[in-house]
C-alpha cells in the first residue's frame, strides 16, 4: 500500500488552447503540510479539482488514498476537508446553521471543536453569512473544513486577500490540524513567505509544469545566495556555471546556485573574483531565480 496520500502521476488538462496542466507528477506525504506554490494561474486549483475528483484527468493517473477520486467520490470525500478560495458559502444562512448543515454530512464532526474554534476565531454563531468580513468568512469556512477532523485537508489559497490577524489566525488552525492529529494537509498559496513558514514539503509549479519540489528543509539546503564582488567594475555579469541566476552591477553582485557552490567559486577564482557572503537562500529567492522576477507573486495574487 502507497505511503502517499496524495499521488498524481503524469497528468496534463487542456482547456481549449490553454495547457493548464503539462505532465505534472506531486506525492504528499501523510501527517504533513504540502505547500503548492505559484503564481495565480499556474496550475493549482486546477490539479486541486483533480485531486478532488471534481475533474477527470485527460492524460495520467490521480489517487487519493489510494483511489481514483472520480470513480471512488463518497470513499474519497468522506475523508477530505476542503477550503474553496471563493468561499463560497450559504449566505442565507447563520453561522450556527452552517455549522450543522455541515454537522449532518460527516459523521465524525466534533462539536466541542467546532465551538472552541468560533470563539478562538472571535466569530458570532448568529450572524449571518452575509453579514461576515471576508476574513470572517474564511474563518468559517475553516472550521467547516476542519471540525471533522478528516484525513486530508484541502486549501486553496486559504488566506488570500486577508488581513494579517486573519492570516495568522487560520495558520495557527492549520498548523493544529496537524500537530494534534498527526493528519495531512495541501494548501496553495502564491504567498512564498506563507509557505515557508507552514511547509515540510513543497511543489513549486509555473505555467501548469512542476519547475521544483521536494522537503522545505532539501530544497534550502541545496539552493544557495552568494554575494560575490569582482576584481574589476563591469556592466554585465560574469559567466559562472552551477548558478540559476545573477544581479547586481560594478563589483558587487548575487548569485543564487542549486548545487553549484563549488562551480562558482572555481570560476571565479579564474577571474579574481571571490565569494564574500553565503547563505541558505530563501524561497521567494529561489522562486525569482527559476521563474523569473517579472512573476514574482503578490500580496494581491
């Protein structure tokens, strides 16, 4: 039996002349937080639906548990939290008629859960959908998505357009769901610090490709920003294999390598050059350095 919850193996989606998926492979492991990251369009809510069932794929396989979410959707669903980006919940209704409208569905909710995050959340069981901020609104729709405790919990760009105590609020629930029940969660974001801070496992994916992936802590031990200063001023930068990317001008300049540490300094050594700072590189780092800057993503998406 597989030890992923999530596998997607080769799988590509078309809509019309768009390729939203190209070949995309992604395993998550149990009892951990996947990180999928990108830019608003890259790719994510698309394999999310996938992942859901709510898409067939075209070409390649999904499972989830093991499964076929298409052909197995009650066993699947059973088992799944899910946080929509659009929020898109009754508005008719009051927040406690949420709750159990959604209480009747999964008969593993907890109710001493449910209420404990409404009041850690600062939420008002009689107001009504409408009446809620949009934070408010992820809040609940959050605790919709959690207070059955399932197996695996899926967010889609849970904290998009939120201030930072909301943002704060719904990480701090994330990170709970794991750590007190040792269960999975997949959340995407275009929020690279956000991952970094939530992530032990991450999926960067670009223009419907998987451009990198692997452990938080894999993917920054092998990535690394150098500050490197050159013998003499120059306009453009130098040539130096093992490097993703370079910026600066004059002497002073940036380098971001993926395994090339080693490379960079031999060529600059050729050059009487030297490396004068080395550290691990961040995320947002390694997002400019393989996607380019011109993509970086936003607090807006």
């Amino acid at each position: 039996m597989s030890q992923h919850v999530i596998e997607a193996t080769h799988v590509s989606r078309r809509f019309g002349s768009t390729l939203a998926l190209d070949d995309v492979s992604l395993e998550t492991p149990g009892a951990c937080v996947h990180g999928l990251v990108g830019v608003n369009g890259a790719g994510k809510t698309t394999l999310i639906k996938h992942i859901l069932g709510l898409l067939k794929a075209k070409t390649g396989t999904v499972r989830v548990f093991g499964m076929d979410p298409v052909r197995h959707p009650v066993d699947v669903l059973r088992r799944i939290g899910y946080l929509s980006e659009e929020r898109d919940l009754p508005e008719w209704m009051r927040v406690r008629e949420l709750m159990w409208y959604t209480q009747a569905y999964h008969p593993n909710w907890d109710p001493a859960y449910a209420d404990e995050l409404l009041k850690t959340f600062g939420l008002d069981p009689s107001k009504k959908v409408k009446d809620l901020s949009k934070g408010m609104r992820a809040q609940v729709g959050l605790i919709a998505a959690v207070a059955h405790r399932p197996d695996l919990l899926l967010l889609d760009e849970p904290s998009s357009g939120l201030d930072a105590v909301a943002r704060r609020d719904i990480l701090n629930a994330i990170v709970r769901t794991v750590a007190d029940d040792q269960r999975t969660v997949l959340f995407s974001s275009h929020l690279l610090d956000e991952v970094e801070q939530l992530s032990d496992y991450v999926t960067m994916i670009h223009e419907g490709r998987v451009v990198l992936e692997g452990t938080l802590d894999e993917i920054k031990e092998r990535h690394h920003l150098l500050n490197i200063r050159l013998p003499a001023p120059s306009s453009s930068p130098p040539v130096l294999e093992g490097t993703l990317s370079l910026e600066g001008d004059g002497r002073t300049w940036t380098a971001i390598c993926a395994n090339g540490i080693d490379q960079a300094r031999e060529g600059l050594g050729r050059i009487g050059g030297e490396i004068v700072g080395l550290r691990n590189a961040s995320l947002q780092e390694i997002f400019i350095a393989r996607v380019g800057r011109k993509h970086l993503p936003t607090q807006e998406g």
